[in-house]
C-alpha cells in the first residue's frame, strides 16, 4: 500500500492515480480467496434459479435453426445442411463456420461463464492488449488440448463411436443422449463447484495447483469448454463429425475439431476483450473498490452456466423423451 512521507496510508483517490500511472497487468479471478460476499446464499439461490428459468424458456429450435443454420448458410454462401462437405480443405472451414453458427446453442453457451470471472481480473489502470489476450491463450491451450486429442479419436474410431449412434434405447435415449447427458452433467457439476468455491461455501477444489501453477484455473476452464465437442448433438456440429470419422485422417480430425472450438468461443473473447479495454479498465477498477463484487459475478456466472448446463442437458432431456416431467414454454 502507497504511504505518504510520514508512513500513513494515502487517500484511495491518491492510490489509484499512482496506479494508474503504473498499471497492474490482468490477472484473472476464477476462484477467489476472499474477500467473500456478506450475503452468499442469496448469490446461490438467485444464480441457481436463474440458470433453471433459461432451461425453461429456451428454445433450440429457434437457437440452433434460426441462428445457427442462418449465420453458417451465409458464412458458407449455400445451405449447410443440404450441401455435402467436400474435402479436407472445404471441411475444415466448415468446421470453423459451425463452431462460429453453435455459439448461442445450449451446448455452447456455457462458455460464456469464462465472460464475468476474466473481466472480474485483478487490475488498475488501463490494461494492455497483451495483458488481455494472455489469459484467453490460457483457456485456449486447454481448449485446444481436448478438441485435438478427441478429433484424433474420432479420425481412429470412425461412425463406431456412441456419439455417432440414433439407435433407440429403452426409455427412448439414444447412445448420443446418454452421452450428452453424462459430458454435459460433468461439466454442469464442475462449473457449479466452481461457482460455490467463488463465493467462499466450498473449499477451492484446485487451490494447491492453482498456488503452484497459477494459469490452471484458465486451463481448466479451457478443458471444460474443450469437452462441449465430446457431448455435443448440434447438427452441423454431427456433419462435420461425421466427414472427419469417415475420413480416418487424424490431422483432419485434429485441425476440424479444433478449429470447431475456436468458432465456438470466438465471439466470448470478442466480447471479453470489448469489455475490458471498450471501458479502459474502469470496469475492473469499479469490481475492485469492493472487492467481494469480484466474488458475485465471478461466482454468479459459473452458478448460471452450470445450473444449465446440469438441468437442461439431463433433467429436460428426460422431460423431453417422457421419463420425467420438466416445465418448459415453448415458442
């Protein structure tokens, strides 16, 4: 803390035109260690009951017909749906377009929770582009790491593998649903540890990592965004599948799926990076003059993505086929 010549603290005005001055390079905030918010349960219960009521509303004819097919359509200048995918070169374009079309789809929007707890980063001052872009080459190493290592698999396995299967099962799922039921309830478990672990109600699950490798908590959101490919049902996303396990080329499949998870979060970082240096940097210096603000949206946003993600992909999937009743309105 700044001092003034006789070793008393100086005014928080003083203090922060000196760090302006010198600006404090981001550094990240996924899982805080406090201060934590006076009212946590509050934070839980209305973040918890916001992800319900989109799980609710959403509507994935609208999101993945109405937006996805119109903007891959004019991005690949016909009908992706009806035009084959012709060649490697052609593929991996496709691959890019529809990860970019899937972005606002219920297997994607998850990764928006990565939004709130990077903007939430620890600066003052304003920060500088490579600050920013440090923390989403972070997410995306370990982004890139799933998505490559699961397109070489495909390449290897071919159209045997679950997520390639319709055959109908007992109860109505199929070997596709019950693999997007198991990725995507993983993923919604851990997006709402995280969440709790913000907020200060759990223990920091990655706490000694994170002491030793600062980065992990970016690499594990990276992962996790990675691991959307793995249950993913979108239907552009199954066309680009399909073309690189019948391909059996495992650098197609590596560069396809990887290109995929760079569309699909291509728009989050846009928008990390509009929010971060469109405000200067007054957006992290306002979270910062109380810092528990840090905890609410950081714990907020990964309390919202994961109660979604857990509710929509395995308890309205359920509601869907009959097992179970889910409320939802449809439009």
């Amino acid at each position: 803390m700044s001092t003034s010549p006789g070793g008393s603290p100086l005014p928080l005005e003083v203090r922060m035109s000196v760090t302006e001055r010198a600006p404090i390079p981001l550094r990240p905030h996924f899982l805080g260690s406090g201060p934590y918010p006076e009212h946590r349960w509050r934070v839980v219960c209305w973040s918890v009951l916001a992800g319900f009521a989109l799980t609710v509303i959403w509507s994935a004819p609208f999101v993945d017909s109405v937006i996805g097919d119109s903007v891959a359509n004019t991005l690949l200048g016909h009908n992706a749906k009806e035009t084959p995918i012709g060649g490697v070169l052609a593929g991996t374009f496709f691959a890019f377009v529809s990860g970019l079309a899937g972005t606002f789809t219920a297997c994607n929007i998850a990764a928006f929770g990565a939004v709130a707890p990077l903007v939430g980063g620890e600066t003052t001052g304003r920060p500088k582009l490579v600050d920013t872009l440090k923390p989403l080459g972070w997410i995306a190493s370990g982004m890139l790491t799933v998505s490559v290592v699961y397109g070489v698999i495909v390449a290897l396995v071919g159209t045997r593998m679950p997520q390639f299967s319709t055959a109908s099962s007992p109860g109505g799922l199929t070997p596709r649903n019950i693999q997007s039921m198991i990725v995507y309830g993983v993923i919604g478990i851990v997006f709402i540890v995280l969440g709790l672990a913000s907020v200060g109600l759990v223990r920091n699950p990655i706490a000694g990592l994170a002491r030793r490798f600062p980065p992990a908590p970016l690499v594990l959101m990276g992962a996790l965004i990675g691991g959307f490919l793995i249950g993913r049902p979108f239907p552009l996303f199954r066309m680009m599948f399909r073309s690189a396990a019948e391909s059996h080329n495992v650098f197609y499949g590596a560069a396809a799926f990887a290109l995929q998870s760079v569309g699909n979060i291509l728009v989050m970082a846009l928008l990390f990076l509009l929010l971060t240096h469109g405000t200067g940097g007054r957006l992290q210096r306002w979270m910062l003059a109380k810092p528990a603000r840090i905890a609410v949206v950081t714990g907020a946003a990964l309390l919202v993505a994961g109660t979604f993600t857990l509710l929509y992909w395995d308890l309205r999937v359920l509601g869907r086929t009959g097992v179970i009743w889910y409320p939802t309105i449809k439009w």
